[in-house]
C-alpha cells in the first residue's frame, strides 16, 4: 500500500501538470446553478446595486478568482454599482482588491462611484446583522478611508435590503451565516459561489430557492466564463482537472480489481 | 403547567412587538419554533417523567477501545477540537467528549497531547482534561499532557497537526468539532500513521471525508446526542429524548405545511 | 452563589440574545450591540493568552533540546520578526509584512490546500470498492458525479444522443444523472442532517441557558 500510495500522488501529479504544460482546453456545458446565478446577475439594469462579499482566504484562491474575475467582468459590462466587501476574512483584503481595480481599469469603472470596496471589519455574524440594518454603522468609510457619506452610495444605499443581490464567494461557513442572519432576516436575494469540496453543502438552499444561483469550485468559474463567452483560467484549468477526475476513476476501477483479485485468492 | 402558561403569555406579549424579518414570516415561524422548545425543555425536566433508556452509540463505546489500544502500545492520544472555538455549540460538545477521554486516559495512565486553534478553547480543554483526570485520581498525568496553542489560521493549523501526528505517532487521534476543507487532510494523514481515529462533527460537507477516513463516527446531531450520553444525568438523558420529539414535530409540521400549500 | 450567579448571568443573557433576534425592540437592539462589542474585547484577550502560549511552548522545546531544535527557533524567530516589521513598517500594500503575506504565507498555505486533491485519490482508491450492496450503489453514484462534473461527461451525453419521435434523448447522461444525484438524494439527505444538527444545537443551547449543561462551569 506504501508504494501504491506514492505512485497514486506521482500519477496525479503528471495527470495535472501535462495539460497545463501544452495548454489543453475543454468545452464545458453551463448546468442549472450557473446559469440561474447567471441570469440573476444579467437581468439587472445598469446601475442598480449589487453586493459582493469575499468570504475566502488567498490559499484557495485557485478556486475562487476565477469567479471573482468572471463575475467582476460581468458586473462591469453591465454597468451595474457594486459594493465589494470581506467582513468573512480580513486575508482576502489586498488580493480582492488588486483583483478587482485590474478589471475596473479595463472597463473604466472608478472606485467610489461605480464600485466600492469597503474591505474587512471584525464580528463576522454581527456584521452581517447589522448590515441588514445600517451599512454606514459598520462602514463609515471604504477600506482605503474615502468617507462613505460623500458618496454617491450613501444617498442610494441605506443597508443591504437596497441591494437587488447578495453575492457571497466563499471556502467556509459564511454562505450558511450570511442566509440566517442578514438574506432571511432582511429579505435579501443572495446566491454564492464556493470551492468543490463545499458545494454539495448548499445544494439545500438552492433547490428552496434561498440561493439564487451556485457556482461550485473551478467547474462553476469556468461554466461562468463560458455563458460570458471569455477564455479565463478557470476554463484553461479544466483541462487539469478532466484528467485528474479520469485518473481517479481509474485508481476506483483498479482497486475493485485489485480487491476482487484478492478475494477470488482467499476463496 | 404554570411555566407554559407564563411562557404563552410572554410569547404573546413579545410577538405583539415587530417582528424583525417579518415580511418573509420567518421571524413568527422562528419564535414559534423557538418558544415550543424552550416549554417542551422546562416541562422535561419534571421528576414526574420515568427515566429514559437511550441506545448506545457505537463511537462513544469505541473511545475506551482507542484509549485502551493507544495504552498497549505506549503511545499518547491526540485531541484535535475543531475550528470554531469555544463557546460554539459543536465545540462545547466537543469538551464534553474530552472530559470522557480525559477520564478514560487517566485510568490508563495515558498522556494527551491537544494543539488548539484558538487559545478560549484551549483554556477549556486543559480544564476539561484537569477535571478528568481528577475524577479518575491521576492528577500527575498532566506533567505529561501536552494541551497548547497552534495557529488560528486553517492550513497553518492542518500542517502543524500532520507534523505533530508523525512526530508523536499516536495510538488514536479523537476529531471532535466543526471541521472545514482541513478534514480529509488531517484525517488521511491519521490514516497512513496507523493511528486509530474517532471523528465527531456537525460540517455535513465534511462527513464523507470522515466515513472513508475514519474508523468510528459521531454524525451531526449523534455529537450533540453523544455529549449529553455521557453526562449521563437525568436531565441530559431527557434532552435527547426531546430531540427525538422535536424532530418528530417537525417532520409533522412540514407533513402539514405541504399540504397546506398545495391545498 | 458560587454557582447561582453565573447560572443567572447566562440565562438572563441568553434569553435576551435569543429574543433580540426576533424582535425589534430597540433596548434589545443596543443591549446586543454593547455585547458584541464586549466580545471583541475578550477576543483581544483571547489573542494574548495565544501568544503566550505559542512562545512557551516554542521556548520550552527548545530548551528541551529536542530532535529538531531548528523548528522551534523558526518558529520564534519568524514571529518576533513579523511583530517587529508590523509595529514599525505598518501593514499597507508594498510594506515588508504584505510582502511576505502574498509572498511565503499564501503559497505556503495554497500548498497544504492543494495536498487535498492527492488526499482525495489515495482516499478513492482505498475506499471506493464494491464490498457489499450499500457501497456498490456508493461507488455507482460517485463514478456518475465525477463524469458528469467534467467536459467529456457533456460529450459522452452528446454522443449518444438519439432523437425519438423530435425529442432529443441521451442514453448516457452523466450531466443529467449528475444533477439528479446532486438535487434529489443529495438534498434530500442534507435536509435530514440540517434538521438534526439545527435540531441538537436549539438543544444544547437551551440546556446551556437553562442550566442543565454546565461543563462550562468547570
């Protein structure tokens, strides 16, 4: 089993690395979540609010920026308002916000008038409730200190029931928390995208109709990217991803011989 | 029967403000909620009510098991309690588990060694382990007992625990709490040390990984079930047995509500 | 009293927590905000006894003169130095914490996250087999979801995609299988899980607020 294990971990390893060393693509097929969250996003008119909360930290950014980048272009291209936030992890601050002003130059968004980023502030639940009742009261000002009630925002945006929808991109809990204590509580439209492993998780809150779309893991970003019609890591990693996914049918497949071999032998 | 009345009249009296989530009818349907379990609660623990048998739960026999074979070996125990601290409801679980190892452990003379991931649950855990060992009179067992602080960040924190599992190589590691996308790394880890693993947690995206991985396991509401097991007083028995009732009351409710609905 | 006050003190919280929840009172409402205010304090506290504890026991090990003396120092020495950078360079972008953040923390911490992927393939392999009934219909379902959540699941359904009386049907719909497991069995037994972990934490909070669970107190 010693030997097998390393082999398994080697086998994996150039299972991913040879797609991405020749640059392989596959076409992926929008399922239902992605397209939902899709259309919540596309039927907006320009200029109405949206919310994004960063619920994740940097080590599985690999999952998530490619549905921040996705979204972000999206959002853009429609001229809608965003509030970008990450009152779930104070880690994501910089990387979101590079993230986002590199897509906001492309499209010629400026901060504090087409988009906000108002950045970390410590509660987690607490802040959650209370922006369903006064944003301001949590963030008086952007997360690089620009006063809020100089803004255009203030005069639009009381708390988050002024918001057509809540997005929540996360690796944890938070999606679970921001559905109790502020999409529930305060009649807030919300849908989320999470890593692969989380996925499964919210498939409840999806089908009630609580989540208005899912994203799940790479997969999800690159089903994203497809309905935008743009080639973005997220579709390029997919490719990786495939092979993984064969490999690891294979490894079940010879187990199953390998245990049924074994069985036949001890009669 | 005075307690319910009392209860219905401040129900009554508290809904009579405005209700925060109103409009979607989960503030009413929450206080409802809320309000039939806290009478149920008070009524339950009336000396009235016969004592309750509950059935055993497999993980909880196995923890003696686990202990005992980490003893034969001479080797210590591991307690990994989780990501979300003290006071979160699956980590007071969690110590309530501890408090039975650290029992356990003492009788066998068997050191623990516990990293934490946030310093309150730490404080909890070292005084759970100390009144544990005091119940079994192995006070001195707490020189060798090694209960600190790691990290609060979550990967950080797997790769500390899977450097301290192969350095301490212990007989059994105990997984008790709310774990996130750590789970099967930790546990996969236990695994190929050999180590003998018991897992309680209510992150339902996590329970495949601790099926596969694991040799015992406390599933969602079993954890909970399972630290009121092991008090084993009156009261505790009866919660679980309240449990039951509470979820039989709301398969009924949402029995009605379909039908209610799609009348 | 010993035991009293603090039987009271939680209770009288609780249930005031509990009912702020609920209802909009607005003396409920200011109550809740000094609390969490209060629980950022102790937070703070909660980092101080972090800290002590993590420099003890990295000194005590390497007092102790361990097998690997090296780790402990590491560990100390990469403390004290982020403190220090942090207390005298801040921690804006470009600063010498943020660069090693970005730098060594997070490709560090992506590294341990990505150990899942070869986790999950050993896992796979060693569990994964058709033991008996309950596991063969585990492994089934699983080989369906990991060829309906890849590109050559969408083709395989394309492939064989048939057309009887001008509708379109394929014979091997992984996608279409996928989704089914994932909305209907899936759901279903999440809900269940929701319900009971819902269920036992109402429960034992109230046991917390009614005094009946009082590990706590020790």
């Amino acid at each position: 089993m010693k030997l097998h294990r390393r082999l398994v971990y080697v086998l994996l390893l150039v299972f991913i690395l040879v797609p991405m060393l020749f640059g392989l693509t596959f076409k992926v097929k929008p399922t239902k979540p992605v397209m939902t969250f899709f259309d919540s996003v596309a039927e907006l008119s320009p200029g109405d609010y949206i919310a994004v909360t960063l619920s994740f930290d940097p080590s599985t950014k690999a999952e998530l920026v490619p549905m921040l980048k996705a979204l972000t272009e999206h959002v853009f291209a429609k001229g809608l308002s965003v509030i970008f936030l990450n009152p779930g992890s104070i880690n994501v601050s910089d990387l979101g916000f590079s993230v986002i002003s590199d897509i906001a130059s492309k499209y010629g968004t400026i901060e504090n008038s087409d988009w906000y980023y108002l950045g970390y502030v410590p509660g987690e639940k607490a802040v959650y409730q209370k922006l369903g009742e006064d944003l301001y009261s949590v963030y008086p000002a952007s997360m690089h200190g620009v006063k809020l009630n100089s803004t255009k925002l203030y005069k639009d945006v009381r708390n988050m029931e002024d918001v057509k929808i809540l997005i929540d991109l996360a690796d944890g809990n938070s999606t679970v928390d921001l559905l109790t204590y502020l999409s529930t509580k305060y009649d807030v439209p919300m849908a989320a995208g999470v890593t692969a492993v989380m996925a499964s998780e919210y498939y409840p809150y999806l089908e009630s109709g609580q989540l208005k779309g899912l994203l799940g893991g790479l997969r999800g970003a690159a089903e994203y990217e497809t309905l935008l019609n743009v080639s973005g890591r997220a579709r390029r990693g997919m490719a990786a991803q495939t092979l993984a996914h064969i490999l690891i049918m294979l490894l079940v497949l010879m187990g199953n011989i390998e245990y049924f071999m074994a069985k036949r032998k001890n009669g | 029967m005075k307690i319910g009345k009392a209860a219905s009249i401040l129900f009554l009296l508290l809904i009579s403000f405005e209700l925060k989530g109103a409009s979607s009818g989960a503030g009413l349907e929450g206080m409802l909620y809320f309000f039939a379990f806290l009478i149920l609660f008070i009524l339950f623990r009336s000396p009235k009510i016969p004592s309750l048998k509950t059935r055993e739960i497999a993980g909880i026999k196995a923890l003696e098991e686990a202990i005992g074979r980490s003893t034969e070996m001479g080797k210590p125990i591991l307690f990994i309690s989780g990501t979300k601290p003290v006071p979160s409801v699956s980590a007071v679980a969690g110590m309530n588990v501890l408090g039975r190892i650290a029992k356990l452990a003492a009788r066998y003379g068997t050191p623990i060694v516990s990293p934490h991931n946030n310093s309150i649950t730490m404080m909890a855990a070292t005084e759970e382990i100390k009144e544990g060992l005091r119940s079994s009179n192995n006070e001195e067992l707490l020189q060798d007992c090694s209960i600190f602080y790691l990290t609060d960040s979550l990967f950080p924190y797997a790769a500390g625990i899977n450097a301290l599992t192969s350095k301490v190589r212990p007989g059994a590691i105990f997984y008790m709490g709310t774990f996130y996308a750590e789970s099967l790394i930790l546990t996969e880890h236990g695994q190929n040390t050999g180590a003998i693993q018991i897992a309680g947690t209510d992150s339902v995206a996590q329970i495949p990984f601790f099926i596969t991985t694991c040799d015992y396991l406390l599933m969602g509401e079993e954890l909970f079930a399972a630290s009121a097991y092991i008090q084993n007083d009156e009261a505790s028995l009866r919660s679980i047995f309240m449990l039951d009732l509470a979820k039989a009351a709301t398969i009924a409710y949402i029995l009605i509500k379909i039908f209610v609905v799609n009348l | 009293m010993k035991i009293m006050a603090p039987l009271l003190i939680v209770f009288i919280g609780g249930m005031l927590m509990a009912f702020q929840y609920y209802i909009d009172i607005p003396l409920l409402n200011n109550i809740y905000k000094g609390v969490l205010d209060w629980h950022m304090v102790i937070a703070v506290f909660a980092l101080v006894i972090a800290v002590k504890s993590l420099i003890e026991r990295q000194w005590k090990n390497f007092r102790q003169k361990t097998e690997h003396p090296v780790y402990p120092l590491t560990t100390l020495i990469s403390f004290f130095t982020v403190v220090f950078l942090g207390i005298f360079f801040g921690l804006k972008q470009g600063s010498p914490v943020n660069f090693i953040y970005n730098n060594l923390l997070v490709p560090l911490q992506a590294t341990i996250f990505s150990l899942l992927a070869f986790y999950i393939s050993s896992a796979a392999y060693r569990a994964f087999r058709a033991k008996n009934f309950s596991s063969t219909v585990l492994l089934i379902a699983a080989m369906i979801v990991v060829m309906g959540r890849i590109p050559l699941g969408d083709l395989i359904a394309t492939w064989t995609t048939i057309s009887i009386s001008g509708k379109d049907f394929a014979i091997l719909d992984f996608p279409g299988w996928t989704r089914w497991i994932l909305t209907v069995p899936n759901v279903g037994i999440k809900r269940a899980f929701i319900f009971g972990i819902t269920l036992g934490i109402v429960s034992t909070s109230l046991k917390v607020i009614l005094g009946i669970e009082r590990g706590w107190l020790k």
